[in-house]
C-alpha cells in the first residue's frame, strides 16, 4: 500500500508541475513599475514569459513587437502609461500595428536549406 501512496503523490506532483508549464507557456507576466499583470500568448512557447518593463522606454517597447502588440490586443494598454503621455502611446500602438512582424524561421525550413540534392 505504501507503494501506491507513493505513486500517487508521484503522480500528482508531476500533473501539478505540468500545469505550472503549461501556464507558463500561454502567458506573459509583465512587470510594470506600479503592478505585476498576466496577458495571454497568442501561442504555446516560453518567449518573454516573464517580463520586467519597469525601465523600458517606447524604442524598447518597438523592439519586442509581438509582445507589445498583444498588450494592446488583451486592452492593456494602460501597462505602458510609465513610457510616456498617452500621444505617445498611441503613436508606440499605431507604430506596433503598421509594422511588420517578420515570423520566426520554422525548423523545417531550417533543415530543407542544409540538404544538399544533387
């Protein structure tokens, strides 16, 4: 019986840290000087899960465009009151949506251009 209790917590221990990975890859907890929020992920991956934008200025605000551009998407936009007046978050919203967001390379992609057919 004492194997099966520790199976059991076993089990539960990992679906517990499964969850916590999971979570981990559908949010961005962004830090801004006033509060902490979660803004949901467009897609399951572990890029800019954590965030800390206490110090960022609009340039670095542009440089992280898929980021930014899911802050004003989820309407929180009020998360970037500490870069400047709200003209210059517009103008930082306006930038972000006219851009292009150039898609990471896939890995199949990756592996078609290094096979050599002759």
């Amino acid at each position: 019986m004492k194997t099966i209790g520790k199976l059991f917590k076993f089990l539960v221990v990992i679906t517990w840290l499964a969850g916590w990975f999971l979570a981990a890859l559908a949010v961005h907890v962004v830090r801004t000087p006033g509060k902490i929020a979660i803004v949901p992920k467009d897609r399951l991956n572990l890029h800019d899960t954590y965030v800390d934008i206490r110090t960022w200025t609009t340039a670095e605000a542009f440089n992280h465009p898929k980021l930014t551009a899911r802050v004003f998407q989820a309407g929180k936009q009020d998360l970037f009151e500490h870069l400047g007046s709200p003209m210059d978050i517009a103008k930082l919203k306006m930038d972000i949506e006219n851009a292009e967001i150039v898609p990471t390379k896939s890995v199949p992609d990756e592996i078609e251009t290094r096979v050599d057919v002759r």
